[in-house]
C-alpha cells in the first residue's frame, strides 16, 4: 500500500515554476528542482516523473492561467473594454517580473525541439487572440474602436504588444518608456471622442 503523500503538490508546483523561470529547463537539473521544492529525487519521479514531466505540468498551468487571465477581461461592460485594453497593456509597466513569463520564456527555449510544448504554446496564444478580438469586438460595439476594422488583427497586436512590454519590463526598459509604448498602441486604433459621432 503506498504511503500518503505528505507535501502540498500545488506549493511544490509553485517552486518548479519559480526554478524553471529562473534557470530555463536546460538550466535546471533534478539536484536544482530537489533544493528548490524540498523533496528528494525519489520523491519527485514518484509524484511528477522525470524532468521533462514536470515541466509539461508546470508549463500547462501556466499556460491555463493566463488563458483565463485574458478570459477574465473579456467580463464587463461593452463600454469599458477598451479601458480593460489599456489596463492589461500597462501591467508589465506597473509591475515588471525580472523573472519574466514563462510562457514566452518555455516557448523560446523548448518549442522547435518539443512537440508538446510548442502545442500548449500555440494553443495558448491561440486563446489569448480570442480573448484579445472578443475585447475589440466589445469596444467596437461601443463606439470605441472603428467597427471596420479587423478585431483578429487587431487582437493579435494586442497580444504582441503585451508580450513585448513583458520583455522589456524584464529588461529593465525605463516605466515610463514602456506607458508611453502601451499608450501609443492603445491610441493608434482607439477612435477619438471627437470623432465617434461623425
């Protein structure tokens, strides 16, 4: 009869991602994952698999929680989407991760050697286009963004722009550069108010 597991797998998941971030999956050997959740080797095989089975999990979640990060923005009035554009567009700027995302991080480093991981990140993306055009569709609704253009286009700039702050965020770009970036993407395809009753 196997004995009952005695960590808290989501606190040990946690401490993968945080060591995977930090030193990318090359980086990271089992002795590092060993220190950094506490278990022993043993432990981690038994409860995870090998390495690149616990990077598959811990890359998953990730992915699954920004999927429904992005999901979250599309909830709320029609009239405020645009505003919930510029304020996901300025989270990097208010809160810069050093460590940066693990999305981006995972896709760069595994995705043209990995089939798993380039199908989780594609699929990811994939879904933060949705999200992404859902917004634009709900601002063009409301008179915020012209209702001619292209919300998948403009959805996916969305998304390269808020990938791109991200990393220039972990690069240590000057706030007030990457607010002015994020404004101007904003500005470039809002409608002014001057011009919504033309």
């Amino acid at each position: 009869m196997a004995r009952p597991r005695k960590f808290d797998e989501q606190t040990v998941i946690e401490a993968a991602r945080r060591q995977f971030n930090e030193t990318g999956y090359h980086g990271t050997s089992v002795d590092d994952l060993s220190r950094a959740t506490g278990l022993s080797k043993g432990s981690l095989y038994g409860a995870f698999g090998d390495k690149e089975a616990l990077f598959q999990r811990v890359f998953d979640e990730y992915c699954t929680a920004a999927e429904e990060g992005a999901a979250a923005l599309v909830q709320g009035p029609e009239n405020e989407a645009l505003d919930r554009i510029r304020a996901w567009l300025a989270a990097p700027v208010a809160g810069p991760n050093r460590r940066g995302c693990l999305l981006a991080r995972g896709t760069a480093e595994l995705a043209w050697e990995n089939d798993a991981i380039a199908a989780r990140s594609h699929a990811a993306f994939e879904s933060l286009f949705a999200s992404c055009r859902q917004l634009v569709e709900q601002a063009q609704a409301a008179g915020h963004i012209d209702a001619d253009a292209d919300a998948a286009v403009l959805g996916g700039l969305i998304v390269a722009t808020h990938r791109g702050l991200e990393a220039l965020a972990k690069a240590g770009v000057d706030p007030a550069t990457l607010q002015r970036i994020a404004t101007t993407a904003v500005d470039s395809f809002a409608r002014h108010p001057t011009s919504r009753s033309g």
